[in-house]
C-alpha cells in the first residue's frame, strides 16, 4: 500500500477479518521449542549448562522437559496455548526434520513428530494434527489449532524412498528438498554452482507426488525450484523465501 493511501478497513475490521478467516503460517518454529519456555524448560536448560552439553545435545532434554510439563501442568499448558493465540493462525508448519546429519537425523525426526504428537494429544481439546485440507477447515469451524508436520530438509529420508510412507504415516505433508547446501536430493541455496535435481532428486519428488506430500523449494537453488516445478505432478511451493 502506498505510504499516503486511506486503509479501506479500519484496525476493529481488520481484527474481526483476520478472525473470521482461516489464518496459516507455513513456517514457524517447531511446536516443541518455539518462544514458550517452562520451569521444567528452565530447569533443565540449567542442568545441561552445568553438564556442559552443546545446544545440540540439550536440545531434546529440553524438548522433552516441555512436554512433560505441558501433559503435567495446567499452567504450562496454558502459557503454550496462548502462545498460538497470540499468534492468532488457524494453522502452522512446524519443522521437525530432525537436524542436518544424515547419521541421526531419521531417529530425530521420529522423536521430534512423537513430542508434536505428545503435546497435541495432551492438548486434544484446543489442537489437532492436520492430515488433509479438511482438518484445517474443521479446526477453525472448532475454534481448534492445527499443527502440519513438515521437513526443512530431506536428511531424515537420507537415500531410503521407503521412508517417505512411514513419515507419511506420522502424519509429514510437506517436504523442503534441501536447506542452502547439497545433499543427495538436490543443490542449496548457498551451494557455489547452483545445480539442480540429481537423479535420486527426481524420483524422492515423484514419491512425494504419490503420497500426496507437498514439495518445498524454499533454501534450494533456482535451478531445483525449476526441476522441482516440472518433475512434480502436483503444484510446489515456496513456503518461505525473499
């Protein structure tokens, strides 16, 4: 809008716009970290500290103290449920693609959809997991939150197709093929040359095709946006980007 033109809603409007329609946010941190931030949290952020534990490696304590807490205590609870009302979407893509090292990165992810799923189930009155188009459309009918399960990366899937149904099965409906550097799918964002697609690329996108999974070009290179868009059967999309 330019810097002179008359708003053609005033804030009240705009408010009960926003209200009224069914709100998504396709990238947002993962349900299980975000910006809440418990006493067990606290607690057990402090205990790794002393420990001398990485980030990485106190990750998933504190990931794990989050839903301990919010299956525990009504407080908790609540403080993480007025976060997604402040936040005022029907629905948001968490990422729980489990980290970038091919190594551990399938186990990561299967804990990371299992807290998601913890928290949820503690939440079953206020949230859902989005599984179809129609789950979204009912949780605003409801008044209800719904979580969809993404990837920001397809290290969880390493060099295994098979893996694309299980996760599919957990409840993934959106896959980014790379996070800014290669790996077996496809080039980054960042990677010097820009490549595209590699053979293996090709059929992980035609698998996601198949199991009805979106695919995200968002940190890829232009060129695998490009191969992505005409490997694809289904619309791709850019969840996020500039």
């Amino acid at each position: 809008m330019p810097a002179n033109a008359t708003p053609s809603l005033t804030p009240d409007e705009a408010r009960q716009l926003h209200e009224q329609s069914i709100v998504i946010d396709t990238q947002q941190p993962p349900i299980t970290t975000g910006i809440v931030f418990t006493d067990g949290m606290r607690a057990a952020v402090e205990a790794q500290a002393a420990a001398g534990r990485t980030r990485s490696e106190a990750g998933p304590v504190v990931e794990a103290a989050l839903v301990r807490d919010v299956q525990t205590s009504d407080a908790a609870a609540e403080m993480y449920l007025d976060m997604w009302r402040q936040a005022g979407v029907t629905a948001a893509c968490g990422t729980y693609s489990g980290g970038h090292k091919i190594s551990t990165a399938y186990e990561d992810a299967v804990t990371k959809i299992a807290n998601a799923q913890a928290i949820v189930g503690a939440l079953s009155d206020e949230m859902l997991i989005a599984r179809r188009a129609a789950d979204i459309e009912g949780a605003h009918e409801a008044g209800k939150r719904a979580v969809i399960i993404d990837f920001q990366n397809t290290t969880p899937i390493a060099d295994d197709l098979s893996r694309i149904p299980v996760f599919h099965g957990l409840g993934l409906r959106m896959v980014q093929l790379t996070y800014n550097l290669q790996n077996l799918v496809a080039d980054g964002c960042t990677e010097t040359y820009g490549g595209g697609l590699t053979y293996f690329g090709r059929a992980l996108v035609e698998k996601l095709n198949e199991q009805n999974i979106l695919v995200d070009v968002s940190h890829c290179s232009e060129q695998t946006g490009w191969d992505a868009m005409d490997v694809s059967s289904a619309p791709v999309i850019v969840s996020h980007s500039s």
